[in-house]
C-alpha cells in the first residue's frame, strides 16, 4: 500500500509507492487533505504497477475528481460530442461552412465506426493519421487537409471544454499538396465567345456579369435590382463567403448588355436572373448551378463535366478534376486586369480579394506579358 510524507517547506502531501520493478517512487498529490491524498497515492501506486487499464485509470480519477469537486469529469463519446459541436458551430458560422463541417465529420465517424461511440479519451494519434491516410485515395489532397482541419477543430473544441487533456489531432501534418493536380485556369476570350454563342439569355448574363465583376457564381445568382445603381453605374452587395460588402462600378459592355438584353424591373426584390435565383433560394446552395454551368462547357466542346463513373471508380474514389468551372470568370477577370497594368489594390478591392496571397493565386500572366518581360532582358 503506499504511503505518504511531507517536505517542511510544501503543504501538500507526497506518496511514496513502487512501481512494477520495485523501484521507488515519490510523486506530489497536489492536495493537503490526507484522506484525498491516499486515495491519489493508492491510484498512483497501481497505474505504476500496471494493474489498471485505461478505463480503470479513468474512473479512478473521476472517483477522486468527484470526492474533490463534488461533480464528475466531464465526458462524452466521439458522436455525441461531435453532434453538439456541429449544433452550436451552425448557429455560429454560414450555412456553406457548416455544411463543409458536417460532411468531414460524417467521413471522420465513418472511419472510427463502432468506435465512435467511444469516449473521447480512448481517440489517439494514430486514429487521426489512419483517418487522414484513408482519404487520400478518394479524394484530393485539399479535400483530405480540409477534412482534417475539421476533425483538428473538434479534438480542440473537446480539450477547451475540458473533455480531454490531451489533443490526438494537435500535431497530426496536413498532407502535402499535389504537384500533379489540375489547377484553375482563366478563360482565353475566343472560349468566352463560344461559350456566350451556346448559351440562352440568362446564362449570357451570367457569363457576362461574372467576367466583369469577378464575383462568385452564388453571389451573381443572388443579385436583385436593389443591388444595380444604374443612375451611379454601379453594382452594390454583400458577399456570401466572407460578408463583404463591395461596391463596384459597372464596366460599359455590362451597363449596355443590363440596358438593352435584360427586362426592366422596377420592383427592387426583383431577380436580375429569375432562374438561377430560383434555384439558389430551393438549395441553398450552387452545386445545382454549377453543374448546369458544366453543361455549357460541354456542349461547347470546353471541358465537360465528369460524373462519378467518367473512370470507372464509383462514389468512393477520387474524382477527376476540371480546370474550367464557372469561378475561372474570377481567374480570369483578374488576370485581365492585371495584365491591363491595373494596381493589385484596385483587383483586390474590385472582385474583393482580402490579401494580396491570395489575390496572386487568381492572377495567370499571359503570354504576351511574359514575351515581353523577356524582350525587356538586355542583349550582351
């Protein structure tokens, strides 16, 4: 049985037990009441010899954590922890990002299976790294960082609220990014062109309204005649990813094509694209949108949109990826306005980028601005 002993200068009491190998050991209790104070000793004395298990250590602990406060440890299993966590996070972020959440955390009780209706003390390290590594034959590697973003939210969450001491995910590595993954790309003009030739009247708006405003697909589908100035030339929103609010002045082909190819509303609810704001207020979303947007590549002959079996993998696997989609209007209008030499604040506040990071991932030089930046080099 261990025993206890004081230092003259502490108030706390020390057990005095052996281990498993008989080696002595003394260790502080942290607590100047003897009866608590044995208790810990005892405990201690039996995690050194090996004779309780996880679970054991669990409940001793929260034995002597009760007698102390009163109250249990706070506890809960991955799934219920997980279903609270995404509860409060849908009150406190955009639906888009909870659902992002949702679908992360989905992937990550999938994984765990039956065990996730452990507690969530029993989820190590290398559950997290099992979970990262399985992702990445399904999907691309900013899809599986993502995912483990999430799942590195949640184990943070969990320690902050007192459920863990210890952090599984804190120092579990993104994955590295893929070298050989397409990439967006802007849009050259004799595409944009053939594009508008195939399209129906409002998806020529679309197009139009995305090249010169570079906004995204979901904002433009949003927009009601409240949002066009046509008196001051302009177009004034909020954006729906980051709540921006952005004014900008309208380019004269988009105020000619708003004058003379758009109907005139005088109802400022109105939509600008009766359409597609339909289907956005139905999903919430513009998957939908996007996918319709995948059509008219097609059948532009631009790269087509790829179903789950376009290689023959299903659901599960990872999907090719497009290198054209609607938001390259937004590749592209900021790479034409650079190329135009227009200041990089003026983009950035233009199609409201919020540093100048990631404003240069948007910005593709052209070749035309690189033959010239070589023509520039001196002849010797």
């Amino acid at each position: 049985m261990a025993s206890l002993a004081r230092y003259p200068n502490s108030p706390y009491w020390i057990a005095c037990f052996r281990d498993e190998n008989r080696k002595q050991c003394r260790r502080s209790t942290h607590e100047t009441n003897r009866r608590r104070a044995q208790n810990i000793a005892d405990t201690m004395e039996q995690v050194a010899k090996r004779k309780l298990n996880a679970r054991r250590i669990r409940e001793a602990v929260n034995e002597i954590y009760r007698d102390v406060s009163g109250q249990g440890l706070p506890h809960a299993s991955v799934a219920a922890y997980a279903a609270a966590w995404l509860g409060q996070k849908k009150l406190e972020c955009k639906a888009s990002s909870h659902e992002l959440y949702e679908k992360g955390i989905n992937k990550f009780l999938a994984f765990l299976g039956e065990r996730a209706s452990a507690d969530l003390c029993d989820i190590e390290k290398h559950s997290i790294v099992g979970f990262r590594d399985s992702l990445v034959p399904k999907v691309s590697a900013k899809t599986a960082n993502n995912d483990l973003k999430t799942i590195k939210m949640l184990f943070r969450a969990a320690r902050r609220d007192e459920y863990i001491d210890v952090d599984p995910a804190e120092f579990v590595p993104v994955l590295k990014r893929d070298s050989n993954a397409v990439t967006r790309r802007p849009f050259n003009l004799p595409e944009l062109r053939r594009l508008l030739e195939i399209a129906d009247q409002e998806w020529q708006s679309l197009i139009l309204f995305g090249l010169y405003t570079g906004q995204r697909l979901g904002d433009l589908a949003a927009l009601t005649w409240a949002n066009v100035d046509l008196a001051r030339s302009e177009l004034h929103l909020i954006t729906r990813k980051r709540g921006r609010r952005l004014t900008i002045p309208l380019a004269t082909p988009l105020r000619e094509h708003i004058l003379n190819h758009l109907p005139a509303n005088d109802a400022p609810d109105a939509p600008v694209h009766p359409r597609a704001f339909a289907t956005l207020k139905k999903d919430k979303r513009v998957r939908h949108l996007s996918a319709q947007f995948g059509d008219l590549l097609a059948a532009a002959g631009l790269p087509p949109k790829l179903p789950h079996q376009s290689r023959g993998i299903g659901r599960d696997a990872r999907r090719g990826t497009l290198d054209l989609s609607f938001h390259c209007l937004r590749h592209t209008a900021v790479s034409l306005l650079r190329d135009a030499q227009v200041p990089e604040a003026a983009v950035m506040e233009l199609v409201g980028h919020d540093s100048v990071e990631i404003s240069r991932r948007y910005t593709h030089v052209g070749r035309e601005a690189l033959s010239k930046a070589v023509d520039a080099l001196p002849t010797l």
